[in-house]
C-alpha cells in the first residue's frame, strides 16, 4: 500500500505466528525484508529467507528479535527453525552503529553490548502502547485456562487479581464484565481508587492471606514473589491460581504443591492465544518506530 | 439444614456429576434418596445405592431423570453407570399415580406413559428459571470454544448471535462485555428493540447473508434450520460457527463443510463446563418444585 | 425521501415535541398530513394547519393521538394548543370506518366507540417495540432525577428496581452499569433469574419489607400499589421513591409524606427529557403501522 | 469509635458540606475541632465555633482548608460564611512551623509563605488517591448536565471525552457503559491504547476538528485551551460542550458564543452535585494523612 520503508533492509529473527504477521506488513510498507528461521512457505512473498544470524545482521538498518528475545544462553525464541539460532557477541560487532535492535525484552548482555558497540536497542515489550494492546489477549488467554481448569462459572465467582497496572487493570474490568465478583490486591491508594470506581472490591497486598480465603480464581500479575508459603496457606483449598507474570512468576509452586493448591504459571499469552491478534499489534507499533529513529539519523546527518 | 424433605422417598436415576451435587442437598433436606447408576464412591453419605430402574421406582414418591432425558430407544443419560440404564413400560406401570417424575426433557413416549398411567411429568429444561440459570455456563462455554478455537480476541472481533430468547440474550450480554461487536439476528421487533437497547446492532433473520459476510464468530440458539447452505454461502470465509440448539442444531453442517467453514455443534454445555454449577441449579429449583408438587396432592387429599 | 405513504390523509391530533418529530416524518414519506393543536411556525413546511378536531378527522384515513392519549373527560393532550381540543362522540361518528385512529393508550370511552363506530384503533404504548424504545428515556430520566434530587451518587449507592418487565430490566441494567448496587424485586423466577444473570440482587415482593431498609434508591415500575403505608413504614428513612408507573403509580405518597419520605411520581419520561428521541421512535414505528393496516383493508377491498 | 486522633488540635477554616460531613468525621476519632465559617447549628456537636481566621490558626496542630482554597485575594472559599474570611500573612506567621496546612489547591502566595514560615503544606486535589475517587461525582454532575441541557438520550449518543487522565477515565467508562458511543482525544498512545481497550473510538488532540463534526456531547478535562476558536468551527453545530477543567477551563467560550455553542463550564462538580459523598471522600483520607505527617514528626523529634 503505502511506501514508508521503502528500502529500508530489515532482518527479522527468529519469533513465532506474530512474526509472519509483522513480515507480511513490512514488505507492503516497501522495506527489504530478510528473515531467519522461518521456512520459504511461511513467509510472505516478498521477503527472502536468509540462512544464518550472521548473514541476517550484515547490513541489516533494522534487526527485529522476538518478543520474548532470548534465553541467558543466547538462543533466540524461533518456532519455525530446526536449529537454535544464536546471538553472539561475534555476530553483533558486524551491526552497523547506526542500526537500530527491536526485542520485546532484552537479557543484561545484550544490553550491555548495545552501550559497548554503540547501537540502538529498542525494548518494546514494557511500552504503554504495546503492553495495553497485550494486556487484551492475556486477559482472554488467562480466562480461558479458568473456563478450562475449573468446574464452575465464571459469573458468580470470586476472582482476586493482585497488580493493577497495565495487565491487571483490564483483567479486573473483563472478570467483572462477566459477572465475576473482583478482588483487587495492589499497592497503592490510587490503584485502589481507580479499582473502587471500576466496581471491584479491594485490599493491600499484606492483606492477602485474608483476602483469598473466599477466592475461587486468583490471577497473580506481579512479577515478584507474592503468593508465598505463607499466603497460600490461608487460601481457599479449591483455589486456582493463574500467574501471569514472566518467569519465574510471583507463586511459590512448590508450597503451592505441597498444599495441594492447582497452580498455573502463564507466560506469554498474548503469541499462544491469539498470535494473529498479537501479530497485528507488532505490525501496528513496529512501523511507527523505525521511521521515527531512522528519522533521527538522518536529522543527525544533515546537522553532523 | 433443613428438614422440609423429611421422609419424602426419592430416586435419582441415572445423570452425571450434576446430579452429585442434587443428591448431596437432598440428602441434606432430610429425604430418603436411592441413587441408580453412580459407584457408591461418588454419592453423598446418607443416600444409598440400588442396582435396578424397577427397583427404584418402587415406592418411590419422586423418581428424577437427568436433564438430557434418555434417547429414543429409552437408555437412561448415566455417565457413571457401568450398564445401560433402561427407562420401560413395564417399570413406569409400578410407579405411584401420585408419584412425580422430574426430567429435562421428556421424549414423546414418555410423555405418552405420563398420560396413560397417570403420574405426574415436569419437564424443567425449559422453565425460565431453569433455562435462565443454566444460559450462563452455556454462554461462558460457548465463548470458551470460540477462545480455544480461534487466533484472534474476543475483544475486537465481530460476532453474531442468532435467536434472541434465553440463551442469545445472555450470550449477546457476555459477547458485548468482553468487546465485541455484536449483531443480533433474531425474528420480532421487541426482542431487536432489546438488543439496540443493550448496544447491539440487529437485523431480521431474512437478513444473515449480507449481516454474516463480516462476522468472525456466529452462534446460533435457534433449533430449527437457520444457517442454511444459502446462508453459509455468503459467510466470511474464516468463519467460526458454534451450534447451540439443541440435536441436530440449526446449520446446515454438511454444506459447512463443502465450503470449508469450521462448525462446531456445542449441545449441552452447562453439564460440560459447569457440572458444579449445573447441579447447585438443579439443587436450587427441584426442592421447590417437590414440595410444591407434593403439597398439591396433600390439598387434594384434604379436600379430596 | 421516499413516497411509501404517497396521497395517505393523516390527520394529528395534539401532542408535543414528538408529534413535531413524526409529522415531519410522514411529510417527508408523502402523506397529506393535517395537524390541529399546533402553531404554524412549529409544524414541517408541507403539513397544514387545520383548526378542529372535527375538521381534522373528517375525511382522514388515519388519526395519530398522542401517546398519553386523552383525559377522561376527552381532552387531548396538546401542549402548543391555546384552548382543549375534545374528542367527543360526534367528532367521532364522522370518522369513516375504514379509518384507522394510533394512540398510546385509550381510555374504556374510545374503546367502546371503536366497537360501536367500528373504526380501528390501535394502542401503541404497550407494544414491545415502543414501549422497548420508550424504556430508554424513561430510564435516563429517572436517573436524571435521583441525580437532582440526592446529595450522594449513583456509584456506590443501592438501589431497588421494583418489576422487571421492560422498563424494568433497562432501569437495572443502567443503574448496574453506572456502579450501583441494584436489588431487583420482582414476581417471576425466571425474572429473578435474569435478574441474576444481569448481577443484581433480587427478592420476591413480599420481601420489599426487608429489602427497602438499606435501599437509597427506589424505582416502582409496577402499574398497581405496590409501595404501600406497611412496606415504607420499614424503609431507610433517607430514601428516595421514584415511581415511574402510569397515573396514580403504585405508591401510597400520603404515607410517604407522613413518614416523611420523599417520593416523585414521574410517569411519560420519554417525552419530557429527551422528545426528539421518543420523536424519533414514533416516526419508526408508526409509518410501518399505517402501511400495515392500510394493505389490510386493500386487501379485504380486493376479496371483498 | 477510634481515637487515633485523640487530643490533636485541628482548625477547619471556611468550606461547604463537605467540610460537615468531614467535621463529624474527625470529631468521632477524638480530634479537638474548632471552626471558623460556620454557624452552630451546622456542625457535629463536639466540636466548637471559633470567630476568626487567626484565633484558629494559633495553637492549631493542623489547619484544613476547602478543596477549592482560596481566590487570589485570600479569601477562603466559605459557603456558610456571613462575611469574607481571609487568609493573611499575618495569621499564616503565627502558625506554628511544626503545623500542617491541608488544602485541595494551594495559590503561589500560600505555597511561598509555607516555604518562608516553614511549615508543611499539603496539596490534596492532585492526590490519585482524592482525584480519582472524585472522578465519581465528577462524571455524574457532567451527564446530569448533559441530561439536563440535551433533548436526546445519552444511549445511542456521539460523545468525545478530551484528556485521558483521572476523570477522562471514569467518564469515557460511565458513558460507554451508558450506551454512548464514546471518542476519546488524547495525547499518549498508551491512553489511546487504553481507551481501545475500554470499547472507545480514539484519535489524536490535533484530529479534533474532524472528530467533532459528528458530536452530540463533548466534555473537555484537560486544563489549557483545547476548544479553540478553529476546533469549534468544525464542531457539530447542535453540539453541547460541557468543560470540567479548573477555572477558566479549556473552551473557548467567547468563539462557542460567537458560533451559537451551547457550552458550559462546570468545575467544582463533587461538592456541587454529591455534597455527602465527596465529604465522605475528605473523611476517608485526611485522617490517614495527619496521622502520617504527626509521626514523622514525632520521629523527628525522637531522633531530633
């Protein structure tokens, strides 16, 4: 449609269904597009496979990494690759000093190598904009697992979810919408404000242990240790617990275990659930970000 | 808790973990309740265990069938039974004249038995109250399909939901609350009314194959032929229907096929997903109807 | 725009803002519309101004009363008329029997003239599709009022929806909607029931007794004494009534005013607080009534 | 009940209803309680009326003044009040360095002199905690306004909600769950992405001119001029503008005049509209507050 990338080479690497969804988009925007660790029959025409991680970021202005990045090894999440894909200190040295790395979140070596070799790294994952979108599919993927882990409804239920940021606010408005009777467990007075004019009941993280004794369905978006050995011990015994916060969680599973107390860690729903939907996102924010610092260069070069 | 069952001679025949939940809150009541077809294991302590349908109709003041009834060739609906449970002539004729049978729904034969022999036949699938209660869990496992089944959000999508009594009502209501935009095809000008007063947009039933060529999700309620091979050809291609409507719905599921539409036929939901909350509504409204119906036969006896 | 009403005679008799609404309608659809009981400058360029309620009808094919129809002495609600307009037995024996009079609702004089002068008379108030519609305004307006007349708001107040018919069910789902805790009191189960499903609160009438002492708000839709001298002698002394039911609305409010309650009866809300809208709904409805009726009588002419 | 406040001296300088309900609050808790402003038969018994501004400063542990504060001529906004009260330097200089001055906005003379005298002054209106809980009354006042001023229903209505800040949030919610369908203008994408997540139409600050166009109702929250003259000529020409931004707002009123705009300017809407409630919310709050700033003193002294 439009021509907005037009030459701009671009390396996408690795990443799952969202990734093809972004590719698609970034080939009608007129960017050159080559992808790692996909096969040929999955990408759009349009873009070219490349073989390598190596090759991929030669020349490349733009290298998208998955959301979810890469383990502390290195290896990039790619579902379509038969073999691991590695980013290494090697590879990275060759990215051009103008260029510009797009991860949902970065581990600290990557960071570190951007400030070390001088290249821009744009994490992406904890942006207002991509995380309030994101927040849609968890909120539905985390119900989802309720509906399928329980035997009762939704509607008449008693749901705590501990958190209210991005996440947690639009889980307490879709439980509530669905006739579920919300608890919301957060810090501070304005969360709890705001959770009061949304018609949900509300309490202090300390009062946890009180808090869950009634609770059918908790919902755990804090990603530190929250629901503690001593927090369960006080819960409801036919509790479900849904942690949505990024590994390792906020739940002691093993306490959790032991009590007998099903628990469910959640990561990453957005790219299981509804990877069209969450792919849509990508292709919606990533566009926008590109032009903006390639802009920046250019601004750096007229005036250098 | 109670006692307002005292002494009042029950069977419950056959059915799933619904009826579980009944029995404990007969027993509960203070009635005598024998239970055919569940392992001894599962029932509640204080009811007792009979082997044959004859012998539990014997004497029995109330008999209770499942709410899917039995089959046509009269095979009792027992998950939990080890050999089929056979609803005949020949026991139905040593049922009490007084006697009350409880069922979801009857088949015509036994409607026919009712007559004959004089018993008293409630069919209760379709009592508002019943039909209300139990909308819930088919909505919320309706809306757990669509979840599992698709790669997009609730959020977002646009659904159509065809038939607007009991069921579409709720289902309309829980679509619009998660995000939807939701068209209601349904027949009279009070129930489009309704549903532009819930914020729904609307059109007559005559109107699916233009209303249906945008839509991601459509749920029929109506049980008789409504998505019919002329319907469906106008349908968005990636289309997800789910059937609501009672056996053999209302879609014409081999031309679904043909033209490579998913259709599911989803019947019966509330036992599936909610078997818990299934059975507190059976627990809720059948006590009512006993002591409503028994004292019926007292004030005839007295004025008799 | 179109000319569906082409050479129609309608004669309108009366009425408010939203007759205002209707006759520009029905010039615009091609009838010939005669209007008695307004200015000149108020009506649509192409309606005409007739000065008796004698001339009007004589010759009309059609005659539109207002909603609220007339008084009991004959007397046609008409707020831009200078003097009463009556609608007496004479006027009405001119009406040719193939005539067709709308209204809202008649009183027991016009009913029994329609037998005997066997003209068709149509009430249009208790027909789903307007009163549906009407059940908006009427909602809004009231909550317009508990706004005025309360010092605290609706968010977080408990309020009592009393019937659940239609203006029932839209008066809950908005009280709900904007924070409140609404208790529903209603006869049916399966109202109850849906009251349930929709998250309020519910009880049997016989419980308003118990149920009003907590009650800031309480909203009477049942057209018969319903609030009665025992039930308030039991309520929250700081209530407010507001009783939306037709004239003489179903509250005792010489016992409210002895116990010091505040009360409001406030039937015909469309009208009052949002006339274009109830216009608008009129001029939706009553074209396809004519259209409907006028083919009927073709109809008998062709088999006559 | 408690008297956690048992013994401190505190000063209630001018006000209106809220002060009442807040009075009787802190009197409960065992607070000695002077005011000035009011006559005494308003306030709770238990605490006394003081004559002057400056016999209630001297010796006052905590001074609190009205939410709106004063204008910039010192005069306490005093609704009760016979004559002017008026916050000088001289009264300010004999209070005490260790006092604590609580007000809802604070003018640049009151914020110099608590920089000069020392003393702690506290700023309330800007809380979360206070701004989101008064979002409540806020969004109400503004659609009983609409209400008021509009002969349509809020259901089926265009409205646009400019600024997604504290009240932006709770109003944009209120309306939708109303029925409206609901455009938010503001600045971030994060608010952007949140309004879609709450089912509203979005759109950046600068494309106002093209939203308005279609608006029944628009309600500005954003505190500079926004309303321009060139937005305003774009605007529906029925449109209804109501602004809550502090004095002057953010509209233009001299163009909406000028255009034939109905606009108004409705700031101060809880302690207008729900007088109770919003002292309620001071009740709630400002105990905790003392509470916390007299230990810190405490512990300055303890550690001193």
């Amino acid at each position: 449609m439009s021509s907005v990338l037009s030459g701009v080479k671009i390396a996408v690497l690795g990443g799952d269904d969202r990734e093809l969804v972004l590719i698609t988009e970034l080939v009608k925007m007129g960017a050159t597009v080559g992808v790692v660790g996909f096969p040929r029959d999955k990408i759009a025409h349009g873009a070219f496979v490349i073989n390598t991680v190596e090759e991929g970021c030669k020349d490349a202005e733009v290298v998208i990494l998955p959301m979810p990045g890469t383990n502390s090894e290195g290896v990039i999440r790619a579902v379509y690759a038969n073999d691991n894909l590695y980013l290494t200190e090697q590879t990275i040295r060759q990215i051009s000093s103008e260029a510009v790395i797009i991860i949902g979140s970065a581990r600290p070596f990557l960071k570190k190598w951007s400030e070390e070799y001088n290249f821009t790294l744009l994490e992406i994952a904890e942006m207002d904009e991509i995380a309030i979108l994101n927040s849609i599919p968890t909120a539905e993927g985390a119900i989802q697992i309720a509906m399928e882990e329980s035997r009762i409804t939704i509607h008449g239920s008693n749901s705590c979810v501990i958190g209210f940021g991005r996440v947690g606010i639009t889980l307490a408005r879709t439980l509530k919408s669905l006739g579920s009777n919300v608890t919301v467990a957060a810090r501070s007075p304005g969360q709890l404000a705001r959770a009061f004019e949304m018609g949900c009941k509300h309490g202090q993280l300390h009062q946890l242990p009180e808090l869950l004794s009634q609770i059918d369905f908790v919902y755990n978006t804090i990603p530190s240790m929250t629901l503690t050995k001593e927090v369960l011990t006080h819960a409801n015994p036919d509790i479900l617990i849904i942690d949505l916060a990024t590994q390792p969680g906020g739940t002691d599973f093993e306490a959790a275990n032991q009590l007998g107390l099903k628990a469910i860690l959640a990561p990453g729903l957005p790219g299981k659930v509804a990877p069209v939907y969450a792919g849509k996102i990508l292709a919606q924010v990533i566009p926008g970000l590109i032009i903006n610092e390639l802009s920046k260069s250019d601004r750096s070069m007229l005036f250098g």
